[in-house]
C-alpha cells in the first residue's frame, strides 16, 4: 500500500503560495490595463476579434482621404467677409509655403441646408443633404505645409518618425472579425499616392497590421488583386504547398523569434483564405443595377460602394485615396478643377450614407472626410507676381468632417478667422482627431500602447484630447 506524501505547509508559506496565486490571476487585467497584453498578443501574431476598453458606437471606419489639400473656404468653411473683401489685400499676416498676393473670394455659391442649416458650398450639394448627420470640424491645423510631413501626421500621428498608421492602430486594438480578408484596405486608383505604402503602415507594430493596398481603376478581379487566383495549382494542391511551407517557415521562426516571420506566414494564410471570399467581396456584378447607379460609375463610386461591401464582411478600416498624385492641390485654376473633383465623390458620398443607414451599418460606422491641410484665402502668385487663381497650402486652419459611429449630426466645432486663415475657435490638432476616433471605437488613446524600444508608444503620442461635443 502506497501511502500519500506529505506536505507541512506554516502559515507564512500558505498565505505566500496563495499571494502569488492570486497575483497571477490580476497579471492579463494589469497587463490590459498598460497594453502589454495587447502587444503580448500582437508579437504572437494574434489579430482574433478583441473587445475594446469601453463599449465604443463605431465598430469600423471609412475615411475618405482628398489627396492634396481641399479649399476648406470652397467646401465646408463660408467666409462671407472673404468674399466681401476679394481682390483686396487683407489685413492678416501669414506665412505660406508660396507667395501669395490678394484676398481671393470662393467662386462657389454657400447655402443652408437641413433642419441645422448650416451651409455647404454648391461642390457638395449631394453630401449636403445629409448634413444633419455630420459633424464639421471647421478648427483643423497641422504643424507644416508640405505635403510629406502633413500626409504623415493625418495618417500615422507623426509628422518626421515612422510610426503606425491610423488602421494599423485599429487594427491592433479590435483584431479582424473575418479571417478571410484583410482587416486594413487602402484603395487609391492609378497607384500610390506621396509616400507610398507609408501612409498605411504597420510601423513597429508587426506587419500583420500594414494596411492592404488595391487599385480600383481595375475591374477584372485578377488585376484588381493581383495573383488571386493560381493558374496553375488546385486548392487542394496549393493547402499541401501552404502547410509545408507553414512547417518550414515555423522550424525557422523557433530558431529566431522574428515577429516580421510570423507576418509573412499569417500573410500566406490570408492570402489563401482570400481566393474566394475576396472574389465575392468584390464583385459588384452581384449588387443591383439600382445600387451600382446610386453610387456612380466612376471609379470613385466603385471603390465606395466596394468599401460598403468590405465592412459588411467585417473589414475594420478602409481608406478611399481620391487620386495617385494630389489631385485637391489646386495651385491654379482651382475653380475648375474642385468643381471637377468634387463632382467624382459627391454623389458616392451621398449614396454611402443613404446606403449605411438602409442596412442599419450607419451607427456603427465612423465615416471620416478631409485631406492634410487646407489652402490660403488669398490667391497664389507665379514667378512673374501674377495671379493664376489657385491657392497655395494652409496648415494653419481647415476642416474635416466625421458621420456615424456615434457622430453627433447637425453641429459645427470650431472656427476660423473671418478669412479663413487660421483657427481661432477651439483649435483641433490631428492627435485631438485622432484621440476622438479611437474614443469612439471605444479605446481611451492614453491606454491603447505598444512597447517598442523601451517605450510605450500611442497613435496621440503625448498629446490628444477627445472632442465629447461632436459625441452623441
């Protein structure tokens, strides 16, 4: 007969073994607390689901980006003394980028609509009949008037360091609700904008958070995604290829540890996962005629209403570029060419929103408008001094606007000058725009962290403050 060991435990050991017990039960909410669990979860290539600090309204986002700079006094900012005073030198001084010379009054008619009245130039008269759904930043400014920097700072928080993109972040905090697609897209036709795959970025955090670039002047699925499809293997073949390479790749990840390896695997992965899913999600051929009219049939009314299809489907972030180069850079001839542009997104914008509600998607998604700065009151001038009607860059003030996902609609938040040269009412930086989108999704942006060289790094860095009156 066997008998059972004994143990002899004092009082002090007992209370000591059962301290640490309990220490270790507290060890996942105290690293949640700091973000290490996160960023635990991250370096072991997690991106599953997970539940934000706080119960957030918006569960995704879609953030249409005007590449170059929209006029914030042509679109969603009025200056009536502007208009008053054009041709005139105005009495403010401000350093530009380029030289610029008399006040030069919006060639584009303002007027009031819905039950809020707030006014909203004729270019987005479409986008207008929802205003009582948007919210108007019209206090924006960004810290340079260069384009780099600027496209930096309003996609990954920082103007000079490579850091996160905005996505990457979203990504990182909420995980992907469907594995079969990418939870981070970035449409931009005819190629990349200035700065490339930069301004989707996975930064230090690791690369399964980079944002997935698509080119949506294409149509035809296998150009759209490129190698979507195999020409040459089964599915059957290409998930024996699939596995033997997971079991190589992950022999190699024991011996290093390299989180950039668990990417490329979880990478495969997904892009097996895709073939079929993605070919659905982007298929507009199964949308109704009356659908795909709603939209438009430009370019930027099927990467719109491909947007709507992906977040649908559980994509948490998609970013809508309008234009490879800057196409809102309107150093001339402005007049003509935001007409131009503005009538390419107005009514995809319009038809998102209508479209959102219809589904009952509006409420739990975060619609964000705008570009990386805004443009001068006064008239840009060439080499020889003369006006050639544009406007050069303003960091100093310009506005975005955000809708859904717990927006509250109808309401303006901040304000220029008389001109439109500056904010003067209730600055908002880009970390404060920052900190509200993530407050919305349900982060506190103080909270959400990634250790990265001995630092705790956030999307606010040491700035951000969430704006609770644009809040429902």
């Amino acid at each position: 007969m066997h008998s059972l060991p004994q143990f002899s435990l004092d009082r002090r050991s007992l209370l000591a073994r059962s301290g640490l017990g309990l220490g270790a039960l507290a060890l996942p909410g105290l690293l949640a607390d700091d973000g290490r669990l996160l960023a635990a979860q991250a370096e072991s290539g997690g991106i599953a689901a997970r539940q934000p600090h706080f119960a957030g309204r918006a569960k995704r986002v879609i953030h249409f980006f005007l590449n170059g700079g929209p006029s914030h006094v042509d679109t969603f900012d009025p200056k009536p003394e502007l208009t008053k005073r054009s041709g005139e030198v105005v009495p403010v001084n401000l350093a530009t980028e380029r030289k610029t010379g008399a006040a030069f009054g919006s060639p584009f008619k303002f007027r009031r609509y819905g039950e809020s009245g707030i006014e909203v130039s004729e270019l987005f008269e479409k986008t207008a009949a929802h205003i009582d759904d948007i919210a108007v930043i019209r206090s924006m400014y960004a810290q340079v008037p260069n384009h780099e920097p600027s496209l930096m700072l309003m996609n990954c928080g920082d103007s000079v360091q490579p850091r996160p993109s905005v996505g990457a972040w979203v990504l990182y905090g909420l995980g992907v609700e469907n594995q079969n697609l990418p939870g981070f897209l970035a449409m931009c036709p005819n190629g990349y904008p200035i700065k490339d795959a930069e301004n989707w970025q996975a930064g230090f955090l690791p690369g399964a958070y980079q944002g997935t670039f698509v080119d949506p002047k294409h149509r035809e699925l296998d150009r759209l995604i490129e190698n979507i499809r195999s020409p040459h293997a089964t599915p059957a073949t290409q998930r024996r290829q699939l596995e033997l390479l997971r079991t190589l790749n992950s022999e190699h990840l024991q011996a290093r540890n390299d989180s950039r390896l668990e990417a490329r695997i979880q990478s495969f992965e997904l892009a097996f996962r895709m073939q079929h899913e993605a070919a659905e999600a982007f298929d507009l051929r199964q949308e109704p005629q009356h659908i795909q009219d709603a939209y438009g049939g430009g370019v930027h009314g099927r990467q719109t209403l491909i947007a709507r299809r992906l977040i649908e489907r559980g994509v948490r972030y998609v970013q809508l570029w309008h234009g490879a180069g800057q196409p809102w850079d309107n150093h001339s001839n402005l007049e003509k060419s935001h007409r131009s542009l503005a009538a390419e997104i107005d009514q995809p914008i319009a038809a998102l929103i209508a479209d959102l509600k219809q589904r009952g998607l509006f409420d739990e998604t975060l619609i964000l408008w705008g570009g990386e700065f805004g443009r001068t009151p006064t008239v840009e001038l060439n080499g020889g001094g003369q006006s050639i009607l544009g406007r050069d860059h303003n960091h100093y003030g310009f506005s975005v606007w955000m809708a859904g996902g717990g927006i509250r609609g109808g309401v303006t938040y901040g304000a220029t000058d008389e001109f439109g040269f500056k904010a003067v009412e209730k600055p908002v930086s880009v970390h404060d725009l920052h900190a509200t989108m993530l407050h919305l999704l349900g982060f506190d942006h103080e909270r959400l962290t990634y250790r990265y060289a001995g630092r705790d790094f956030r999307l606010t860095d040491v700035h951000g403050h969430v704006l609770h009156d644009v809040i429902a």
